[in-house]
C-alpha cells in the first residue's frame, strides 16, 4: 500500500468514525435501529455543499449538524407522537428526505465544490494536503468524542442510557423516556449529518445517492470496534467505534489493492454485518437451537436434518 | 395518603372479550400504612398498581396521592411520588450500566436531568452508606455492571433505588415471588426494614399468604375487580393463613 492509501483511508475512516459514533447513540445506547441515517447523511452534505457555495465555511458545520438534529426529530416524531413503528418512522423519514436534499441542492443530483475553499485547504499549502487534512480531521471527531463522551455521563446521558437499556425501569424511574428518545435520535442524526458535510468537503463534491448505506457502514464499524475493544465504560465504547471506523476503511483499501471492484463494497459491508451479528448465535448453537424450540427437526415432518 | 375512589377498568371495552379488570375500587390509605394484598390471578391485583402507578389509564374513578390527583398524570411524571419494584428482578434495574450508575439514576428522581456529572464524589460516599445497610457487599463493587449481580441482589438494588429518595408511595409488585425462598426472606425482611425506619405507605402484592399476614398492619384481598375483604390489625391477628387460603377459594 503507498502511503497515499495508507493516509486516505485513515481520512476516510476518521471522518466515516463520526458516522458511526452516530450510529452507535441509535444502535447500541438506545437500542433501536435508526433508519433516517441513509437520508440526513445526504442532508448534511448537501448543506455542506450549498452552504461552501453559497455563503460561509464557517457555517457548514453547525447547520449541518442541526439539519440531521431535524431530520431525526421528525422520525422521533413520526414514532413518538403518531406511533408508527420505528423502523417504518425512519424509511419514510428516509424516503421522503430525497426529495428534500435535492430541493437542498437546487435541484441538482450532485455538486462539484472545486472551485471553493473548503475547510481542509484554510491551513496548510497544497503539498501537504493530505497531512493537515488528517490532522484538522482528528481535531473534530477528537472534540465530538469528547462532547459525546461528557453528555452521556451527565445526569441527561445517564436517562438516555437507561432508556435504551430498560425503557420501564427509567419510565418508573420519572425518566421522559419520549423525550430521551427524541433527543437521542436527533443527536444521532446530527452526527451522521456532520460526517456527510466533512466528506463533502474532503472530496469536493456532493452526491444524492452518497448516503445509501451508510447505516451499514456504520454498523459495521461498531461492530468491529467492538471486537477490537471490548468496552466496560462509555469511555471505551467510543473509542471502540473509532477504531472500528479506521479498522473498516483499511479492510477496504486491503480489499480493493487486492482486486475487488469498488463497487462490491457495499456487498462486502453487509457480508461483514451479517457475520458478526450471527457470530453470537453460532457460538450459542442458536441456529439449530431455535429449530428444535420451534417444535420442528428431528422430530417434525418439514424439516429433515442434514445427516 | 392515598385515596382511590370507585376505580374503574374495563379491557377489550365493548368487544366481545370485554373483560372488567377493576369493577369498583375503592381504597384509602393512611400516612405511613403497609398494606398487603392477595388475590388469584386474574383478580385485578396488577391492573390497579398499573393505574396507580400511571401504566394504564382507568376508565372511571379518582386516585389522589397525598391531596393531589394524579388519575391522568404522566406516568414518569408520578414516578416522582412512586417508588416500584417489580416481580421481575431484571425489570428494576439497567444491565449494561453500572451499580452507581443506577443508583444516580434513581437518585435524580425529582430533581433536573440536566448536563452536570451524573456522578459526584458525595454521591459516591452517599451510594456507599446506603448500599452497606443491604449487607451484600455491593458498596465495594460500585463500578460492576448491574448484569453481573445476582436475581437477589439485583432486586435488594431496585429496593434500595424505589426508596432512595424517599417517595410518597411504594408498590411492590410480588417483589419476591422469582427468587428462592432464603434469598426471598432475605429480601423480604430489607423491605420491612427500609418501610418501618423510612416509614413509607406501602402496598405489596403477594402470593404469599404468610407474608400477607406476617408483613403490615392490614390485608386486602382481591377477587373479580372488587375488594372482598380488608382486615386491620386486631381483626387480622385471628386470621389464619389457612382461613385466607379457604377465603381466597371461594
């Protein structure tokens, strides 16, 4: 690998790492998934977009991070108040969010920001790009690892912990486990909305079809993370997640100087998803298990064992 | 204390699985009172903890806690007032997060969930010396996940969470029934120790008629919704558990 994929994937998976610490406010403190993440991936880069081309850098993170903020408190509405079910809150959420990013975009389906100055190239001289850019990457996802960090060991963090961890138990602990919902969901998406406005900036341009499966990508950073580090602390968690992230974009770079054709990733993502998701039930005997407790196998008539 | 006026709970309202889980309940208990109660299955026993406690939302009737009403009250919004414990062991506490961790979360009852540290060093010292009453040795392990402790000493962590800020009402809910009987006792003697020195009103649901009669000053029992029988002090020392057993059948 020459050191230019070495540096880009590290790029990559510093910014694709606040991503996943989105997903993991979702997936892993509240214990749902969180389908919104495709869309407000897109939203924040279509801001990043719009806001570089039009008006001031120095917005672009901040309104990126409360157009997904948005975008989650609408799936947090659609469930909460309208009790639709979450998974189908955040696919219409999702769903109706592609007609909002390219009303966000003018129109357009993609954005070139080549012409602008983006917030990689405000340090630095041309020769090394690459370097500052990691190095102005590391800045970020170190202060939202550390504002995520502090907020969930925080009286309100604690709630949100416990929400998703025993919903009744906070519910009779006087916790508004709607309003931790709703703001656990809209932090989450602010997230991921902020990774996509830092991508946009990275590689100068803005897709609308660049947030589709992003909620793959992110699982499987936490996933990963969580077998390189096991965390005990939210500390550990996080930084988990990062480390995942990174792991992730290296298997990937790894993959394709091997000769798989990009555009099997996403194959690949879920592939590694799947893995890892099964890993518990194939430990446990889960598979066979369950067929046994289902009343079929051995014993049934439409299942036969393998001999 | 508490007052519940003609109470009323139908499910399934107009179907034909209509079922009247709570048909005219009325209950009042005084400041400081402990009050069992029994009851088949089916008796209505959980749906008016249910209502008392804010899960469900009665279709007739009043509940006052303490002068104010709180029948349409939120249930997060009561739990301020209400400190429960429920049969399950794992349904009081939060697995994946710590035993101080749980215990903050309980402690900030009634306060603001805002953004200080959810874990101050007073705190730590006030966990420690409230933990050390259980007698289990759990203020040494402040830092373990609540998934590690056992059913017994996860439930002695809800009681001591229900009543750690001192609420106006404590539901327990067969808060024994899923733990084998020495752990049970064990347990059982913490709530009437925590109740008499805190002197907190207190309903427990149990199947237990021993501990009906035992624990308390007065028995309720429960059957088809309405209360069939309510038996103070005096009155209730002549009863036998037999003679509840033989009450309960009819």
């Amino acid at each position: 690998m020459s050191s230019y994929v070495i540096l880009g994937a590290l790029a990559l998976g510093l910014i694709y790492g606040i991503l996943s610490l989105g997903i993991y406010i979702s997936f892993r403190i509240l214990n749902i998934p969180d389908m919104t993440v495709d869309g407000s991936f897109v939203t924040g880069a279509a801001i990043s977009a719009v806001v570089t081309t039009h008006y001031s850098l120095i917005l672009v993170i901040p309104l990126a991070f409360l157009g997904g903020c948005l975008a989650g408190s609408i799936t947090a509405f659609l469930h909460i108040k309208l009790k639709i079910q979450l998974l189908l809150s955040g696919i219409l959420t999702l769903s109706a969010l592609y007609s909002v990013n390219i009303r966000i975009m003018e129109g357009k389906p993609n954005i070139p920001v080549l012409q602008q100055t983006t917030i990689f190239e405000l340090w630095g001289s041309a020769e090394s790009q690459q370097s500052t850019s990691i190095a102005v990457l590391g800045v970020l996802l170190a202060v939202m690892f550390c504002l995520l960090c502090f907020f969930l060991n925080t009286k309100l963090g604690l709630s949100l912990r416990a929400t998703g961890n025993n919903e009744q138990m906070a519910r009779a602990l006087g916790v508004d486990t709607n309003m931790t919902k709703w703001l656990g969901l809209a932090i989450s998406n602010g997230f991921v909305a902020l990774s996509g406005a830092v991508l946009v900036q990275y590689q100068s341009f803005a897709d609308i079809s660049m947030g589709t499966g992003v909620i793959v990508t992110g699982l499987a950073s936490v996933i990963i993370g969580e077998v390189i580090l096991s965390g005990s602390t939210i500390f550990r968690g996080l930084l988990a997640v990062v480390l995942g992230s990174v792991a992730y974009r290296y298997i990937i770079a790894g993959a394709i100087q091997i000769g798989m054709p990009p555009t099997d990733l996403k194959l690949m993502s879920s592939l590694i998803v799947i893995i890892a998701l099964s890993m518990s039930l194939l430990h446990s005997g889960g598979i066979r298990g369950r067929r046994r407790r289902s009343g079929l196998g051995r014993n049934g008539t439409d299942f036969t064992p393998p001999q | 204390m508490l007052e519940v006026r003609k109470l009323k709970k139908i499910f399934a309202k107009k179907s034909f699985n209509e079922k009247i889980a709570l048909a005219n309940i009325d209950l009042h208990l005084g400041s400081g009172e402990f009050v069992t109660v029994v009851g088949g299955n089916g008796s209505g026993k959980s749906t008016l903890f249910n209502c008392i406690a804010g899960v469900e939302t009665p279709d007739e009737g009043r509940i006052v806690l303490d002068g104010r009403d709180i029948t349409y009250l939120a249930e997060h919004q009561r739990a301020v007032y209400i400190g429960r414990v429920f049969q399950d062991p794992l349904k009081g506490t939060a697995y994946d997060m710590t035993i101080e961790e749980n215990l903050s979360l309980a402690y900030s009852k009634g306060g603001r969930r805002g953004l200080s540290r959810a874990i101050t060093k007073a705190d730590i010292r006030k966990f420690q010396e409230r933990l050390s009453t259980l007698n289990l040795d759990l203020e040494k392990r402040l830092k373990q996940k609540v998934g590690l402790l056992s059913g017994g000493q996860r439930q002695a962590l809800t009681l001591l969470m229900a009543t750690l800020v001192k609420p106006k009402l404590l539901l327990l809910d067969e808060h024994t029934a899923a733990l084998d009987p020495s752990t049970a006792k064990l347990v059982m003697s913490l709530t009437a120790k925590v109740v008499n020195e805190e002197n907190i009103s207190t309903i427990m649901i149990t199947h237990n008629l021993r501990d009906a009669l035992e624990f308390g000053s007065r028995t309720v029992m429960l059957s088809s919704g309405r209360i069939t029988m309510d038996i103070h002090e005096r009155e209730r020392q002549l009863v036998t558990t037999d003679k509840l057993f033989e009450q309960l059948e009819q």
